[in-house]
C-alpha cells in the first residue's frame, strides 16, 4: 500500500467519525496531511487524541528531530515508535523519512 492509499485508507475507515477529510487551499498544508494520515494507517493507530502523541514523536523522529523535550510527548517511548516502525516496509520509511526530514529542516 503506497502512501496515498493508507491515507484514503485511514480516511474512509474513519470518516463516518467527523475527522476532517477535505482539501485546504494550501497545497503544502494538504501533503502533510497526506503522510501523516498515512502514518496512522501504517502505524496502526487510529485518529483519535490518545494516539495522537505517538504519531507526533514518530513524525519527529522520521524527520531527524527529538520528540523527548516536548512535553505533549512525554509519555511516548522509544520502543513504542521503533514497535511500530519495524512493521512498515523499508521503502515507505526512506518516503517518510524523505517527506518529514525536509519538512523539519
């Protein structure tokens, strides 16, 4: 599953659930959203406020940034992340990586 099909994924598994699923006008804005709805599906993690923090410190981490000095953060582990990152394909995580190093830097 390419990163445009776990985003739709995600967004059709939940979209009966009141989660945002339309464009904005900023195209930039509407990529990110791309990969980080793609990152719960790949994750496999729903898009609810209780894991959201691991799909935030994942998104860090990918993008070559520290996640343990944000307090939102805190509670999440290094073993939660590199769980759940083992079980993602090698070639979506050089996109991931790619996407979110240049979104962070």
């Amino acid at each position: 599953m390419n990163i445009y099909q776990a985003a739709l994924k995600l967004r059709l598994d939940y979209e009966e659930t009141g989660i945002i699923v339309d464009a904005v006008e900023d195209k930039e804005t509407n990529l990110y959203f791309i990969f980080h709805d793609a990152l719960h599906t790949y994750l496999n993690l729903a898009p609810v406020e209780k894991d959201e923090p691991i799909v935030l410190a994942t998104e860090l981490v990918l993008g070559g940034q520290d996640y343990s000095t944000n307090s939102m953060l805190e509670k999440v582990t290094a073993d939660d992340i590199s769980n759940r990152l083992s079980k993602i394909p090698s070639e979506i995580i050089e996109l991931l990586i790619e996407f979110y190093t240049k979104r962070f830097n």
